[in-house]
C-alpha cells in the first residue's frame, strides 16, 4: 500500500523542541515572575542580612557597657560574612526577591572593609626579618618548636608564654644563631644584633610579661618591643571578659608613646585583633604588618582551625615589605613573621 503524502509515520518532527539549561532557565525565570509571593516572602531574612550589613558598619557603635559586645564582635567581624551564604540559600529556598536584593547590602560593606586583605601586598627586599610566637606554657617540644620558628630566617625572634622550667630549651636551641637575648619574665627576645637598654615594662598585671630592648641593627637602633596581654574569655554570665587585657594594652600604649627612638617594632600575642577598639591606645600608633604587607587574613589562634588575628607584628616609621604565618608547631597559635625595610 502507498502511504499517502502527509500521512502520520510517528515521527512528527514538525514542531521544534525546547530542552536544554536555557529553557529551564526560562522556566524558573517565568514561575518566579508569576509567583504573587516572590517580594512578600523572606522579609525576616532580609532583615537579617539589613543586621549584618549593620554591625559590619557600625561595629564601632555597639556598646561595650554590656559583657564588652563591641569588642567581642570586632574580634570576629570577618566571620559575620560566613552568614552570608547561608541567607543566600535560604532566600533561594523560599523564592525571595526580597531577601536576595537584601543580601546585596551585606556583601558590598563586607567587601568595602575587608576586600583589601584578600589581594597579595606582600613585595621583595627589605633589611630586617622578625617573627614572633605564643609557645604555649604545655607545649610538648620546646627545642623542636625553637628551632621550627627560627627556620624562618628570622634576625629577631619574640617568644611568649615561656615557663621559667622551659626557659634554658628554648635558649639552648636558639643559642647558636642568636647570640644576644633576653628573657623578661615569660616572654623573650633574641638577635642577631646587639641588644641594649633591655628592660620588663609594666603592663599593670602584677608580673612580667613585657619587655623592650634597643636593637642595634646594620641600619640603625630600633625600638623592640615584646607584649603577651591578658588572656580574653566569653563566659554567659560575664559576656567577654576583657578588662584586665583592656587595662594592659593602655599600659603598653603609654610606654610605646615614651618611647625616644623614632623606629619601634612591637611583636606579640596581643589577644586581640586590629578591629578591636580596646586595643587603640596601641594599634592607633602603630600600624599592622599583616594589613599593609600581607596576603590574606593572617589568622594565628586556634592553629587548629585558626579563626582570628590576635598574634601582631607591629611598626613605627618602619616600611613591611612582606607577612605570612608560619606552620603550626606545638603551640596553640601559629607563629608569624614579617620582613621589614628601615
């Protein structure tokens, strides 16, 4: 039999057929625009993405009356981004436009304060190399630790929490590269360069855990200063537990703004992070490493899973050229290390 012309064969290709992504684009485009509830929905996640976008630009408001919360949320202030895609998957969820054009707010301050520590400053030269690190009071390998810091090619080394039954390691291990150091209390400085005028300076804490010494490097004498400040707690009845450590950094501000020499570099655990605006009778005469050299955030506390900054390397008419985080040794904080241009 002759199949008549037009006749059904069951393949009927006469209409074109839309598949692929960009039909399923336009799909959920089209159900999103005919949902009714697309601008309703998601009002309390837009609000919280307005929140956020609140305490990353007016985190200097917030009051430290009340358990120190302005300091304990600058201490973590790179973290509130962490929320963000958190809001944006929920606002996807729920087909909010709301939320999301909400969400853009929070994003743009975060990256207007903190965009510039994702990009690599770092350069090459400089004249001067130093590091410093909290060894942690229990730490199981102190010479190890030593040696593992002093790697860094550091000319100047700062160590912290250094217990008096621990001290003669540390100094046996760094004995043959640095031939001048003093230990002031629980902290410590060691050189490659002559030391002078080394003395413990008060802190308000009834014992020793600051010190300065003249440096006296190939390009001149350089204030050095060596700081481990209270430690700092979040308890629920107390809120951030700061106080001692407030009255410290003011302590260590007023020694740092008597200083003779124009050159200071200040290494240390500083429990705290340049955000933090207890720490400004210090940080606002000097200026951070890190921030100016620095690729990164630069987080040095937990090393396990390090989630702020409160390790410093700061200077004084000093020019960083490059700072990093050194690998994790025994301690619970990561050493750091910068080198500088006097």
């Amino acid at each position: 039999m002759v199949q008549a012309y037009g006749a059904d064969t069951g393949n009927d290709r006469t209409g074109p057929q839309r598949t692929g992504s960009g039909s399923r684009f336009r799909d959920l485009r089209d159900k999103w625009t005919r949902d009714p509830g697309i601008w309703r929905r998601g009002i309390v996640l837009a609000l919280c993405a307005v929140l956020l976008t609140l305490v990353m630009a007016f985190h200097a408001k917030i009051p430290n009356t009340i358990g120190n919360l302005g300091s304990l949320s600058e201490t973590f202030l790179p973290w509130i981004g962490a929320f963000v895609p958190l809001l944006l998957i929920l606002g996807l969820v729920r087909r909010s436009a709301t939320a999301l054009i909400a969400l853009l707010l929070p994003i743009v301050v975060w990256f207007n304060v903190f965009g510039g520590l994702l990009t690599d400053k770092s350069g090459s030269g400089g004249d001067l190399t130093v590091a410093t690190h909290n060894v942690n009071a229990d730490n199981p390998d102190p010479a190890g630790t030593a040696r593992q810091v002093a790697g860094s090619g550091a000319d100047i080394i700062a160590l912290e929490e250094l217990p008096a039954r621990q001290v003669s390691k540390y100094e046996a291990a760094l004995a043959e590269r640095f031939p001048y150091h003093s230990v002031q209390g629980t902290v410590g400085l060691w050189s490659k360069y002559p030391m002078s005028n080394t003395r413990p300076v008060d802190i308000k804490m009834g014992w020793t855990r600051a010190m300065r010494s003249t440096v006296k490097t190939p390009r001149g004498d350089v204030a050095v200063y060596v700081a481990h400040l209270p430690s700092v707690r979040v308890k629920l009845h107390a809120g951030f537990t700061a106080n001692q450590r407030d009255d410290s950094a003011d302590a260590l501000g007023e020694a740092i703004a008597d200083e003779r020499l124009d050159k200071v570099i200040l290494l240390g655990d500083l429990n705290g992070t340049m955000n933090d605006r207890s720490l400004n009778a210090v940080t606002s005469q000097l200026r951070s490493t890190q921030g100016a050299a620095g690729n990164g955030f630069g987080f040095s506390w937990p090393a396990s899973f390090p989630m702020a900054r409160i390790d410093q390397i700061l200077v004084k008419d000093v020019e960083p050229v490059s700072s990093w985080t050194l690998p994790s040794t025994g301690s619970d904080h990561l050493p750091i290390a910068a080198r500088l241009k006097l």
